[in-house]
C-alpha cells in the first residue's frame, strides 16, 4: 500500500519517443552543433557583459552587436533542422488532417511557398550584402563593415533553400 506522499515513476504525461531524422545527404547534425555553439557563445557574451557590468558600472559595447548577429544565425539554423524535421510551426488541424492526398497537397504547397520564399531571400539578402560592401558600411559599435554580418544571411538563406528543395524532391518523388 502506498503512502499519501508517495510519487509514482510514472510522468502525469507521456514522454514521446524521438523521432528519426529523415534521410538527408548533409546530416542535421552540422546545424544542430552550430546551434549548440551558438547558444553556449551567448550564454558566455552575456554572462560576462553582466559580470563586468556588475563590477565596473559599464559594459562591452561589443556584446548587443554580436548577440544580435548570433541570434540571427541561429534562428536561421535552428530553422532548417525545424523545418526538415517537421517542426516548424503550423496549423496541425490543417497539415496533419484529412485524407494522404490531401496531407500530400498541401505539403507540396507549402513547400513550395517556403522554396520561393527562401529563395527570393537568399538573391535580395545577397544584394544587400553587396550594397554594405560596395557602400563600405561600418557598424556602430565596433566598427567593421556591416558586410561582415550581413554576408551570412544569403549563405543561410540558400542553406535552407537547398534543405527545402530536398524535401520537396523527396515528396515529389514518392508517389502515394
């Protein structure tokens, strides 16, 4: 007999397997390491703005500029392996509703909406990176040309354009 106080092992929900990455050529693993890279060099940026805050009553200027730039990238990674893993957000009535073909309809539509997206990202990110260094932009705080960060986002960009041409071919190629 158990006592009132007794905890049962059993979690009030249930834990979900996790799921198997789909077949990719490039594993998700180089955006999940990013990612973690990423999130370990913001905790430590803004671990030590805080300290030195903390003790000198001033800061880095520095930090709010690389933490910005750091949060874009990994949005943008953590995004493609979202996306490839089917966990971006959505409308799961809609997606995941109704009939195989209808499931299958609207992921090619919205696979495709998403290609055009990126892509159309990837070309007019580019030409704005261009302009920064055609323009010699420098940033505020540092001082270095602004192309320095914004070059990453048309490289991103076409990194998710080609997770998501990926996936399209693949649904493309398996027929029902």
């Amino acid at each position: 007999m158990s006592s009132p106080n007794h905890v049962d092992d059993d979690p009030i929900e249930p834990i979900l397997p996790e799921a198997a990455d789909p077949p990719v050529k490039v594993p998700l693993k180089v955006e999940d390491w990013i990612s973690v890279l990423i999130m370990a060099a913001l905790a430590i940026i803004t671990f030590a703005n805080v300290l030195i805050r903390y003790l000198t009553d001033s800061s880095f200027a520095w930090t709010e500029e690389i933490s910005v730039f750091l949060l874009i990238v990994l949005t943008m990674t953590a995004g493609a392996t979202a996306f490839v893993r089917n966990q971006h957000i959505r409308i799961e009535l809609f997606a995941d509703g109704g009939t195989p073909a209808r499931r299958r309809t609207l992921a090619l539509v919205s696979y495709s909406l998403v290609l055009a997206f990126f892509v159309l990202l990837t070309i007019l990110s580019a030409r704005m990176a261009l302009d920064e260094y055609n323009w010699g932009d420098t940033s505020p705080a540092i001082g270095v040309p602004t192309w320095w960060y914004s070059v990453w986002m048309p490289v991103l960009s076409f990194a998710i354009t080609l997770r998501i041409a990926g996936m399209l071919r693949r649904l493309l190629r398996d027929r029902p």
